[in-house]
C-alpha cells in the first residue's frame, strides 16, 4: 500500500519522506499557481531535486498533440516524474505515444470502471479517482475503486488504482480494504491521521502514572 503526499512544499515532502511516511507526491497546476514570486515549473524542479521519490505532475492541455509534447518536457526534469493527463478521449493518443517512450502516465479524473480499463489499454500505468469528488455527486467513492479492482484482478490488468482524497481515517482504510494500490492525501490529514482521542486520553494517563513514581534518588 503506497501512500502519495499530495503537496508542493519541499518542507513538508522533507518531513514525510524522512520518517519513511510516503512513497511519492502529488502536485497540481493550481496548487503550483498558488506559490507566490515563483515560476510554477521552476517550483516543480525544486520539487522533484528535493526528494527521490517520484512526483506526479501534470501535462496543463487537453488535446493529444499539446499533452504529448508538454509530457515530454515534463519527463525531462526526473526519470521519477509521473506524467498526469485528464482522461479525456483527445487523451488516450498521448498516453499510449508517452507509455510508448518509455514514460510513466497517471490518467486522471478517472471516476468509473470503463474509464480505468481503457486508461490502462492505452498504456496508463496509475489511474486516479477522487473518492472525495465521487462522494459529494452522490456516488460511493469506495465502490467506484472496489469495481475498478475486481476489473482489472479479472484480466490481471497491469495497472495501480490510485484513491484520491480521502480526508478521515475510515475513508482511508475503506479504500485499502476497497483494494486501492495507493492513495494520495494532504500534509494537514496525514498529520490528522496520527491523532485519535483515545491516544490523547492514553498519553494523559501514562504521564499521570510517571508523575506518582518516587524518584530514584541519586547518591553522590
């Protein structure tokens, strides 16, 4: 089970990836937008030389001649790096030319189990679905990668499932146990993910058990 922190900040890609948290990054165009006095590819280099863990990045067009060519300049930063492309049918002729080259697709947006078998046909080897964006249309996020699975286990189908968003500690494990080879989450609930009441509540009582110990007095 691979975990992917999905953020720009090469501190907080720093602190995960030290104490052996996550297995990769996930960045967005709007997220590397966001970063003030900063060229959004020049961020993205920063990135991807911070760590050695591959980062996913994505190709910002929409048609098979713009995606190519942008994952292709892309794909020059790392060997590591992950090309991301909106599943969109102009899509499909890029992914297969990118795979081709010898370059790693992550298809994107990918919300059923069609769109998750074709993606892999075409040469995806990551699709993402966001189980946060499933839920709030009405659909079970958890389903959608648990019927993406049991495709892709029926043809043996070469190809990660990647569960995008899963904001709690429940969410989490349903998307495991759902069968999601990785999930991608944000530094502020990967933190949320260590706290639960009951470990407050334990540390509370272990210092209050410490605190009523005689202390070992020291002979000098």
């Amino acid at each position: 089970m691979k975990i992917f922190l999905l953020s720009v900040s090469p501190d907080e890609v720093r602190w995960a990836e030290s104490n052996g948290l996550i297995d990769g990054v996930v960045t967005t165009p709007g997220m590397l937008r966001r970063l003030r006095d900063s060229d959004p590819r020049e961020r993205l280099a920063e990135l991807v030389a911070s760590t050695r863990l591959p980062v996913c990045a994505t190709a910002g067009a929409v048609n098979a001649h713009d995606i190519y060519q942008q994952g292709r300049e892309l794909a020059r930063l790392s060997e590591d790096l992950i090309i991301q492309i909106p599943l969109v049918e102009d899509a499909i002729v890029a992914i297969r030319r990118l795979s081709t080259d010898g370059v790693r697709v992550a298809a994107d947006l990918v919300f059923n189990a069609a769109q998750a078998l074709l993606a892999a046909k075409a040469g995806a080897s990551i699709v993402s679905t966001s189980v946060e964006q499933l839920d709030v249309m009405g659909d079970h996020g958890v389903n959608v990668v648990r019927e993406i699975r049991a495709v892709f286990d029926a043809d043996a189908v070469p190809c990660d499932i990647l569960a995008a968003h899963p904001t709690t500690a429940a969410r989490f494990a349903e998307c495991v146990l759902a069968g999601a080879h990785a999930v991608s989450v944000t530094a502020e609930t990967l933190r949320a993910f260590l706290v639960h009441p009951l470990t407050d509540r334990g540390v509370d009582q272990l210092l209050a058990e410490l605190a009523r110990q005689p202390r070992t007095r020291v002979l000098t």
